[in-house]
C-alpha cells in the first residue's frame, strides 16, 4: 500500500475556499498601512540562530523552547551547511537586520516598515497555537523614532486595523518597561518579593526565577499567578524621566480616545523590550486570547551592530485575527468567475480557446472545461463556477461565426458574432 501524507502537526493548508477571506483581510491591513505611511519589506524565512538568541535572548521560552533550528543533511554532495540557521520566530529581528545591512539610517531619518508571512515556533499545537502561523508585523526605526507621539502611533494603527476589520470587543492593555537600567531595577525588586514563596513556585517558575524573573508574571499556573497579585506590582521602578515619557503617551492616546488599561505587571516575553510595552487581547479566543502585542527596543539595533537608533514595532496573528472576527464582518471571499466557455466538440474546443484567450486579454475573468464533454456536464461546471455569462460555441456556432451568450441571472441568450464577442461581454458585465 502507498504510504499517504498529511500536514504536518501543527500547521494547516489554507484552501481556495479560505484563501479569498486571508486575501480580503490583507487588502485592508495594506491600505490602513499605507494610509499611515508604512512600506512593504520581506526578509528570508530563516535566519542565522544567533540573531535570535542576541535580540530575543537567550533565557527566554521562544529560544529555550520553541525555535525551529535547521540541521544539515550532510554527505559528499552537500553545497550548503543548514547547521546554525533557524526558521524565523518572529520577525523584528530580521527587519532590525535588514535595517543595518542595508544601511537604511543613512538614508531617511525613519524607517516605517511592515511584512505579512509565516513565522514558526516549536509550539505544542492547539486552538490559536500552532508551528507555523502567520502575523502582520509593523516596524519603525530610526533617529526619529524616539517620539511618544510614534508609540501612540503605534498603539493607535493597531487598534484601528481591529475596528476596520470588524473588532469590537477586544482589550487593551499598556505598560512601562522603562530603559535597561530601569528594567533591572525591576528585576531585583521582582526578586525579592519572589523570595518568600520560591517553594510554592512551579517548576518552571522556580528556574526562571535565577535565568529571566520577568517570565514569572507571565505563568498560567494559578498558584504563581496568585504570587504575582500578592505582589502589589507598581511602576515604583520606573526614573522620574521614564515616567514622564509613559504619561505624555498615555495622554496623547487620551486625546485620540483610545481606550487602555494601564497594566503594572504586564511584560513580554522577549527581552528586547524597553518603555512602552502593550497587548490586544479578546476574550471570545479563551486560554489563548492574545490578538497582537507590541513595544519600544530602543537598544536593539545597536545591540545587533548597527548606530545607536531607537525603535517600536508591534504584531498581530491572523490566524487568531480570522477566530475573533465576527462572522458578519469576516471579509468575502473574491467574485466569482465573470464569464465560462461550453466548447463542444475538438475543433470548437480549439477557437474557444482562442476566445478565452482575447477575453483574458481585456481583464475579463474566465474559465472553461480542458477536455470534450457534454453539453449537460459543461453547464453544470458553469454554474459551481459562479459564472455571470455563459458563452455556447459548438459546430453550428462555428459555421455561422458567432457565440451564443447566456446571462445566467436573466436566463435569456442571444448570439454574438465572434468578432465582437469581447466588447459585447464588455458591456454585459459593466
């Protein structure tokens, strides 16, 4: 017996009948970030490993636990070494990358980049979770790029592409990193309040404790999330000069009636993050109710070897994006066919083509069936087409030097000569 295959564990085929519902839900992700002044960019799919253990870091679940990483197949043959390359991710360190190779810092003070594609993590597959899924990411960065009025930005596009796809209830939550030295501020005041309960920690907790404490806040177990509350957490680690900051983008965002929850505790899980830090979360998702996040890394591209700029990015699922979007509002999928060709018969299966061919030309959508078949088959591969107009060429339509054309709405038809069968379909479907 033939062995069959299957898509792998923790991935999906996205099929023609969903692919017009991930297209249309593009189409307004594209104009709301052109609107906004963002560029297209698309980077490899994967990277050098250390890329991402330099930016992500190397304590953290994604390097630890999740990345893909690429081995190589050996033997005489072999021209490339796959070894010490990982599948992206997620996809702030490969633009932050492209950002210094290609020297962008000397050619505009602010680089308003985005990308739609895979990323991939070694993720235990679930509703929302999966291998290989796909995110929207926005990134900006440059010597203009620290602005509070950019982080406002920032929070503001992504909340706007959620109400323009069609999102209602989702939440959003910020907060403050502050810079490095505030961040390790953080850290010890996070030690020693962890201190007392390091016993009744989870496994997982208690070695995060000494590798990267801030991983704590982020445990599902309920007994640590009970001794994080117990914590009381405030932004009492934060400068008087970060504070600042936090506030001015707090009320820029009150002035464009952006609703937040100021959330104390809230840090992401990579340690490139400084400042701002934000989530968008829905709640009709359930465990997995993440929709996008995002924050300022104002030291990673200087970190990676390139100029001393800073940055702010965020990123949405679309996967999680298709869950939350309410049915009435989930984009339709592309129209269907203008116009199918019945051919009957192999010499008016061969001028037929020839139409399909000048239809084509004039931008007219269209289709027929390859192969001889009856007059009943064809019509009804016509109609699943969704075709308006149906054109009929057999031997008498040949001899006579027209088409028939049938308006499948109408149900009327009437012969065309050929000569002017495109701009006749022209006016039809106009």
């Amino acid at each position: 017996m033939v062995k069959k295959f299957f898509v792998p564990r923790g991935t999906s085929d996205i099929l023609p009948a969903d692919t017009g519902i991930w297209q249309s839900l593009e189409i307004v992700v594209r104009k709301t970030l052109h609107i906004y002044g963002y560029k297209e960019i698309r980077t490899p799919v994967f990277e050098e490993t250390g890329l991402f253990i330099r930016s992500i870091g190397a304590t953290t679940d994604v390097v630890q636990k999740q990345m893909l990483q690429l081995a190589a197949q050996g033997g005489e043959n072999e021209s490339i070494a796959l070894s010490g390359l990982a599948l992206r991710p997620e996809g702030t360190a490969a633009v932050a990358r492209a950002y210094i190779e290609n020297n962008f810092d000397k050619v505009e003070p602010l680089s308003k980049l985005y990308y739609i594609g895979p990323m991939f993590r070694g993720e235990r597959p679930q509703k929302g979770r999966l291998r290989q899924f796909h995110q929207i990411g926005v990134e900006a960065m440059g010597p203009q790029s620290g602005s509070p009025y950019l982080d406002a930005e920032m929070i503001s596009l992504s909340v706007r592409i959620l109400e323009r796809l069609g999102l209602k209830d989702f939440q959003l939550k910020i907060n403050s990193l502050g810079t490095r030295e505030d961040k390790a501020a953080f850290s010890e005041t996070l030690r020693t309040g962890l201190q007392p309960f390091l016993d009744t920690l989870c496994d997982d907790c208690r070695s995060r404790y000494e590798r990267n404490v801030f991983r704590i806040l982020d445990c599902k177990n309920k007994s640590c999330k009970n001794i994080v509350q117990r914590l009381n957490i405030s932004d009492a680690h934060l400068s008087p000069a970060s504070r600042l900051y936090f506030q001015e983008v707090c009320r820029i965002l009150d002035g464009l009636g952006v609703r937040y929850v100021h959330a104390p505790a809230m840090v992401r899980g990579l340690d490139y993050y400084t400042h701002t830090v934000f989530e968008i979360s829905d709640p009709s998702l359930g465990s997995q109710d993440a929709l996008g996040a995002g924050g300022r890394y104002n030291t990673l591209v200087q970190e990676l070897g390139g100029v001393d700029v800073d940055a702010m990015g965020f990123a949405l699922g679309i996967e999680r994006l298709l869950l939350a979007m309410p049915e009435q509002k989930t984009p339709a999928s592309p129209q269907n066919m203008d116009v199918y060709m019945i051919a009957l018969g192999q010499n008016s299966c061969e001028e037929g083509f020839r139409f399909l061919h000048a239809l084509r030309g004039a931008g007219i959508s269209c289709d027929m069936g390859y192969r001889p078949a009856s007059m009943k088959s064809q019509m009804r591969q016509a109609g699943k087409s969704g075709a308006r107009l149906v054109l009929i060429f057999g031997e008498e339509e040949r001899q006579r030097g027209v088409v028939t054309l049938k308006d499948m709405a109408q149900g009327d038809q009437k012969d065309v000569p050929s000569s002017e069968l495109v701009e006749v379909v022209r006016r039809a479907l106009s």
